[in-house]
C-alpha cells in the first residue's frame, strides 16, 4: 500500500468483493448475467436524446415490483444464511434464523446491478448508498463461510427477469462519484500518478483519523512485543533501518515516502540523509511540513515525482515500503533495474510490499479497479524476487509478516468506525463506504491466507575486477549488521 491492499491489498480487497458480488444476486439477482432487458434497464433512453430521458425521470420507479424477485430468491437459494429487506418493507428471511441483513433501499440498487452485470454493478449500488448491511464483519465471515449453489442458465435468466420486475422503468442510474475509470497505457507515468492520487489525494485529515501518530500508511509490526499500533509503527521503523544497517552521513532514497514517517525515523534516530519520492502533491506537503517542526528539513528532501524519473544519482541504501504494489508485472523488471542504478556497490535495499499466494486465484475485478486501488498489482513473492536477482541485487533475508498486517488493518478499521462523522465530513459517505469495506476485506486476505507481505532484504553486491577481487572502492561499511544476515530469523 501505501498500503501497501497496498489492495490488489487490494488485491485482497477485491478478492473479499468479488465473491460478495456474486454472493450478491441473493439480492439483485440479475448479476451473474447480462440483461439486455430494456424496459427494466433504462436503456431504452440511451442515445435516445434528453426527451426520453426526461421521460423515465418523470415516472420514477414506475411499475417496480419485488414480489418477481423475492420468488426467485427464495426458489433459488433455498438455504439462506442472511436477510434481505427491500424499500417496500418486504423481506426474504433467513433460513438459518440469524446472519447478516442485506438492506436495499430502492430500485435503483437492481437497476446498478442491470447496467453492470457483476462486481461492478453490485459495487456502485454499494458505494452509492443503495445497499447497505448490518454488520460488514459478518457479511465478510459469510463470503468465507457459504457456498450459493451453482444456477443454470435458464435460473439467472429467470432472475435477471425478476430484477429488471423490481428496478422498474427509470434511467440508468448514474456511476458514484467516487469512481474513477482508469485510461491510458496501463503502468504509464500519467496513469499511474492518477491511480495514485485517487488512492491517496483523498486528504491528509482523513487518513489522520485511523493512521498512528506518525502517519505511517503500511504494515506494523506486533510481533516484536508492541502493544499499541504507535508502538508497532515504530518498531517496524527501526527495524527497516537495522535491516539497511544505516549510519551517521548514510544517503538514503525513500520510495514511496507517504507523509515521511521513515524518512524521519532514519533522520532522526540514525543520522541519515533521506530522499523521499511520492506521487501524491498533499503527501509532500505534509511530509516537508513535519520534517521542518522536528527540525529534519536539512536531512530529509520531499520530491514529487517518479521512481522512473531518478537518474544520475546514487544512493547508500534504498527503502520501498508498500510501493511495490502499484508497479505491476509489466513495470517490475524496469522498477528493479531501476533501483540497481541507483544503489552504491555494497549498498542494501530493503523492498516491504503485499504479494499474493495462490497462483491459482483470479486477478482483482473491476470494484478495486474503479474505487480502492487502481492498477494496483500485488505480484507473487517469486516474482519479484526474479525481478531483484535480474537487476544484479543477491537476496540476503526474506520474512513474512502477515498476521501483523491483518493486525495493523484491525486496528486502523476500528480508528476509521470511532470517528466516523468526521470522516464522512471530509471525504463524503460514498468513500467513507468504500474504505470500510477495504480495510476489512482486505484484512480478511491476510487472516484467510489470500495475500501476505513480505520484506525482501537484498544487497548490491560489490564490483568485481577482472581478477575476480573485489573492487577496493567499496566501503565494508555498508554491510548489514550481522544480527540480519541472510542466516537469521
């Protein structure tokens, strides 16, 4: 991310959506196909000029009626380990007796679901207000836990029939604001900074509400005894730095700086001088902000720009903390070499990012796509180790941090839920969905062994002359510490 979720952290994130769009047609029905229904779609006022449209808008929901609907649900799914309450006041109930409750509270819901059948329909009903659930925690052990019993086609026709019954004659409902719909050459600079921005430029504030006190957007460390996500924050920040072995005058690029709790850190507590690079204008605002009250301004450099853009110059060590999710496979051999060039011999690299672990699992669908992470790209751990040793780095120490990072996630959704007005304030109820549904799905990757993260220390080994010595110009200085060398835990 940074979040690493990072999601395809988000990755995870979708992963959590998509079955629970597909679980979905337990409440619209209609997803698993696509409808071409034009009555119940609105599609009829497409391209048809404003006349019809004012037309539809002018019947709202005429003629919706659920009963279609209900009927198949229930003939459909005959075992039902949740409710669903419709704006009419009629209800499916749970065959099980409990479970979570599926709220729908117009025909605008099934209409989403008819314009994008699927993740994505499903999700913009979702995003935009038009279903909610009792108890997200729920709804997300219910993904884990139920099985829907495979339909034939002739059973989603059937739905798919039912749905466009409920969602009446009115007008395509518009996309959530919140959306956005990614264009370009996927993994170009121009299209991976406004996938980033999207992410991140939600406002400083916001992420303030559920970040620890040094805005730290990446997986803290529990394991090592913290108690509190303050504590657990900065023990993963000392740790990168041990890791480095960072010293007094050491040079150090930070990719994916965030708002610069680890340029900071190094700063502050080892002496280094750091270059912190994001994507994101309000995150270098911030972060130059906070290193002139900690009195850091002569040691820590903000930059707005590209990893890809860094040339000409060489640094002591290189930390990437949850930016390797955003590079994707078609960039990650360019982004490795890239580092190599710009490390000293000698120097280490400590690269922290999301992986996914099942080879066999699908790619994100379209609601991480459109709302939590564009583009993002969470690769396997083989991978991007391939990518490492391609561009002349030796891998010296690899070690897994999951359950911090399901643990970190914990902590951060209750922060988001214990101030929820205020973040609905800034960001607006559309995001603040989004969000909350993220943080947990994406935490359930991690529990359910979806996704992981990894930090991979690696080491640009020294010149070599022709005599296979190595080159006297290299400092043994920049070795790790040999408490973190490729034999320890």
């Amino acid at each position: 991310m940074k979040m690493s979720r990072q999601c395809r952290a988000l990755s995870q994130t979708c992963q959590a959506t998509k079955p629970s769009i597909r679980n979905g047609t337990t409440v619209t029905s209609p997803v698993m196909i696509r409808s071409r229904v034009s009555f119940a779609t609105g599609s009829m006022s497409v391209g048809r000029g404003a006349a019809m449209g004012g037309i539809l808008n002018f019947f709202p929901m005429a003629f919706a009626t659920t009963a279609p609907l209900r009927r198949e649900i229930e003939r459909s799914l005959p075992d039902r380990p949740f409710s669903v309450e419709f704006w009419d006041g009629s209800r499916i109930p749970s065959t099980s007796g409990n479970g979570p409750l599926f709220t729908v509270h117009s025909s605008r819901a099934a209409a989403h679901a008819l314009r994008a059948p699927g993740q994505l329909g499903l999700g913009r009903a979702y995003v935009a207000g038009e279903i909610e659930v009792d108890d997200m925690d729920a709804v997300i052990a219910l993904l884990d836990s139920w099985q829907p019993p495979p339909l034939e086609r002739s059973d989603r026709l059937r739905l798919a029939l039912a749905a466009a019954r409920a969602a009446g004659i009115t007008a395509p409902p518009p996309r959530p604001a919140s959306e956005l719909r990614p264009s370009g050459r996927r993994h170009s600079r121009e299209r991976d900074a406004r996938a980033v921005r999207h992410h991140y430029d939600v406002s400083n504030e916001f992420f303030s509400l559920f970040l620890d006190e040094s805005m730290t957007y990446s997986c803290a460390v529990f394991s090592r005894g913290a108690k509190t996500l303050e504590e657990a924050q900065e023990q993963k920040l000392e740790m990168v730095c041990a890791k480095l072995g960072l010293k007094e005058g050491d040079r150090v690029l930070d990719v994916g700086c965030g708002w610069g709790s680890f340029a900071l850190h190094a700063a502050g507590r080892h002496g280094a001088n750091v270059v912190g690079i994001t994507l994101s204008e309000p995150q270098a605002k911030e972060a130059r902000r906070r290193a002139e009250e900690a009195g850091l301004a002569d040691r820590v450099e903000i930059r707005v720009m590209d990893y890809r853009e860094l040339t000409g110059e060489r640094f002591d060590a290189i930390a990437s903390i949850g930016m390797v999710e955003h590079v994707g496979e078609e960039r990650i051999d360019e982004y490795a070499a890239t580092l190599a060039r710009l490390l000293e011999p000698g120097g280490q690299l400590l690269n922290h990012g999301i992986a996914r672990l099942r080879h066999s699992d699908p790619d994100a669908g379209p609601f991480s796509e459109r709302y939590v992470f564009p583009d993002a790209d969470p690769l396997h751990l083989s991978r991007v180790i391939m990518a490492l040793e391609r561009a002349g780095f030796v891998p010296r120490h690899v070690e897994d941090l999951r359950a911090d990072y399901a643990q970190t996630l914990r902590h951060w959704a209750s922060r988001l839920d214990e101030n929820l007005d205020r973040a609905i304030a800034i960001a607006g109820p559309e995001r603040v969905r989004v969000w909350r549904l993220y943080l947990r799905a994406a935490r359930n990757g991690f529990e359910t062994g979806f996704t992981s993260i990894f930090q991979v220390r690696c080491e640009m080994p020294a010149r070599v002359s022709y005599t296979g010595k190595p080159s006297s110009t290299v400092s043994s200085t920049h070795s790790a510490p040999a408490a973190l060398s490729s034999s320890a835990p």
